[in-house]
C-alpha cells in the first residue's frame, strides 16, 4: 500500500491504487475504456442520442440530445448521469453544463464551449480566473529563441482554441491583444512583439490552408 506522509505523521492510504504507481494508469485506462463501452451501449438501448463523446483522462465531453422537448439541460444530464453511475459500481460521476456558468459557456480546460441557437458547438480561448497572466519575461534566462517559440506557440494556441465560425474581431483579437499588454508588462518592444505576432498568425493562417486543403486538420484528435 502506498505511505505517504503529512507534516510528521505517516499514513497508509488503504482505498484505491496506489498514488504514482505505473500500474495504477494502466489499470485506471482499461476501466475507463470498460466503461465507455458501458456507457454508450447502455444509452443507445435506452433510446438516448450521445451525439459527441470525447474522453480526456477522467473527464467526458459529451453533446447529448434530451429525451423528450420539454426536458431542461439539468433534467437531461441527470439522466445520463444515472446510467453513467450504472456502469461502475465504485465510480460516482459528476456533471457540469453550460448553464451553470457565466454567459451558458462550459468550461473545459483552455476553452469554454458553447451551443449556438442552431445548435452548431462553438468555442472560445479561456483562462481560469485565478491562472497566471504572466508571460516569460525577457529578462529571463532562456535563449532569446526558446522565449521567442514560447510567446508565438502561446498566440497559435490561442488562435486555435478560438472557432473559426467565431468573428476574428470580436472573438479572437482581444484575446490576442491582451497577450500583446502582457508581453509589453513583461518587457517587450513593440517591435518585437509585431514580429512574434506575424509569425504566428502565419503559422495560424497556414494551418488554416491545410485544413481547408485536406493536407492536414485544424484540430487534430
């Protein structure tokens, strides 16, 4: 069992796999898998529509359709909340939807996600309020090159956590104007920062050119 300790008290931890051990990710992948099987079989047998599911370790990104029309959202993720804890007797799930956030937009690591009207998903670059708004400083000690593919990977992820079916004004340029302000408070000449900027819309705008080629997906799985 694992033992760990506390200020100056040891303790055996006597639930669950072993916290760090190699095997506990092994084990832990196979149960999730188990249960994704689970999961869906017993939702498709039920009648109900799971029209994306996308796992990230623990977390499950599903897009549901509600059983009948006068259903809310939190009458319908109940009710696939009960056959998720069906599916494992020592696993109790939680759920989050959109409308228990600001502006109906579910949080999901770096972005917040979101159903229009039409019911098209779209999404949009997020931080979590208590994150760093630091920016690698240029008085740092890092190669002048390692800081500069820092800021512009920074701006292309920013880019591409932002939909394209989103407007560039309102939805993409302020996020990238606020990484500019932090750039500028970290040290930053202008300059520099245009030249970082224009790297990386281009790197942006070739990965663009190649989704719509066929060469390669905007957002790979």
């Amino acid at each position: 069992n694992h033992i760990y300790k506390f200020g100056d008290t040891l303790y055996r931890q006597s639930d669950g796999a072993p916290a760090g051990s190699e095997y506990a990710g092994i084990i832990a992948k196979a149960v999730t898998r188990m249960f994704d099987r689970r999961y869906l079989r017993k939702t498709a047998e039920r009648g109900l529509n799971v029209l994306m599911y996308g796992r990230y370790i623990d977390d499950i990104d599903q897009v549901i359709e509600k059983e009948h029309d006068d259903d809310d959202e939190k009458t319908t993720s109940e009710k696939f909340k009960a056959i998720a804890n069906e599916c494992c007797d020592n696993i109790v799930w939680e759920d989050d939807i959109p409308s228990g956030h600001p502006g109906a937009k579910l949080p999901i690591l770096d972005m917040h996600v979101w159903l229009r009207d039409d019911g098209v998903l779209l999404y949009q670059h997020y931080e979590k309020p208590v994150s760093s708004k630091q920016v690698i400083s240029v008085r740092s000690a890092h190669s002048s090159q390692g800081k500069r593919a820092v800021h512009i990977n920074e701006i292309v992820r920013r880019m591409l956590n932002c939909s394209p079916l989103l407007s560039w004004a309102e939805a993409v340029v302020p996020i990238l104007e606020d990484y500019m302000r932090r750039m500028s408070k970290a040290g930053y000449s202008e300059s520099y920062r245009h030249d970082v900027l224009t790297s990386a819309i281009n790197i942006y705008e070739k990965k663009v050119k190649d989704d719509a080629d066929g060469t390669c997906p905007l957002n790979r799985p």
